[in-house]
C-alpha cells in the first residue's frame, strides 16, 4: 500500500534540529563513552559534563524525543544517559510527548527522581523525597 503524500516530508526537516544542537562542534568522546576508557569515574564525569551542555541546549527535548523514539542506546542524548534511557524505557515515556511530538524533559526528569540542580554542579542526581 503507497503513503499518502502528506505523511511524506523532505528528510532535512526531520533532522534540522541537529544542525543548532549544542553539541554539534563538540567531541563525540563528552558524549560517548571511549572504547579504551574502562574507568567508572572518568564515564561518570564525562556524562556529567555532556548533560550540564544539555541543560542549555535548544533542543534538548528534540534530542530526547530522538533518542527514545529510535532506541538509542549509547551515549548522552537530551541530558539523558544510556542507563536512564533504559529506566525510561522500562517505566514508559511516552505519555509525555505533547501536542507537538516532543517529550515533556521535566516529566521525564520527575519520572527519574532527579534533582535538576545536582547535575549543574557536575554531581550525580539524588532521588527526590
């Protein structure tokens, strides 16, 4: 069966976001964890780093909404690790898309239990009480 043609668009709006992404001029390796990095600390600090760039981000809820959509499972998307894309997965996500087709970042973020200043400071989050 064919698509109908309104369901098509150019690709380059599906991905346009990409192109005013904080992270655009940025070393993979913030984002990424390096093949020859085995190190919990160092991980922990280069997540920590990519997420405080994500706060500021334009489009960080794009991003999110990317990476939980197609399933990404490595690196730092959206201010969210591999580890809290899993927990999300697990827990659901997405009942907080809006009306716009993106992720609602503070649902997810209270979805996780986090603190949104913990991360500003470069430590891990703590669950709220």
């Amino acid at each position: 069966m064919a698509r109908a043609a309104t369901a098509l668009r150019p690709i380059i709006e599906a991905w346009e976001w990409q192109t005013v992404g904080l992270c655009r001029d940025r070393s993979t390796t913030q984002f990424f964890h390096p093949d020859d990095d085995l190190g919990r600390i160092s991980r922990r600090l280069r997540e920590a780093a990519a997420k405080r760039l994500c706060l500021t981000c334009p489009v960080r809820a794009q991003c999110a909404t990317h990476a939980l959509t197609v399933g990404e499972e490595y690196g730092v998307w959206g201010g969210f690790t591999e580890t809290e894309r899993a927990r999300l997965r697990d827990a659901g996500w997405r009942d907080t898309l809006g009306e716009n087709g993106l992720v609602d970042i503070d649902m997810l973020e209270r979805r996780l239990g986090h603190v949104t200043t913990s991360v500003s400071m470069g430590r891990p989050r703590s669950p709220q009480r």
